[in-house]
C-alpha cells in the first residue's frame, strides 16, 4: 500500500498531493485526534437517527 502511494504521488504533484491527503509522517496525537473527531461525529449521527 505505502508505495502504491508513493507511486501515485510521482505522477501527480506529490506535495500539494500531501497537503490534501492524509500526510504519511502524521504525529500519534494529530491521528489519535483525528479518530476522536471521527468517533464523536459517528456518535453525533447515530444520536440524531435515534432521536
């Protein structure tokens, strides 16, 4: 997977590719945030639904 991203990358422009997607060398707390902020969105949902 990582060097089919890398491989991709190549072809486009590989840094403003970076800056859209999700950086490779992403720090644990950004990701860990990151999941958080996905998680309590998942919940916000399925709270909505449920109401």
């Amino acid at each position: 997977n990582p060097r089919h991203l890398l491989d991709y990358d190549e072809e486009e422009d590989p840094e403003m590719e970076i800056e859209e997607e999700e950086p490779e060398e992403e720090p644990v707390e950004d990701r860990n945030h990151y999941l958080d902020t996905e998680t309590s969105l998942m919940h916000t949902l399925t709270h909505s639904l449920e109401t």
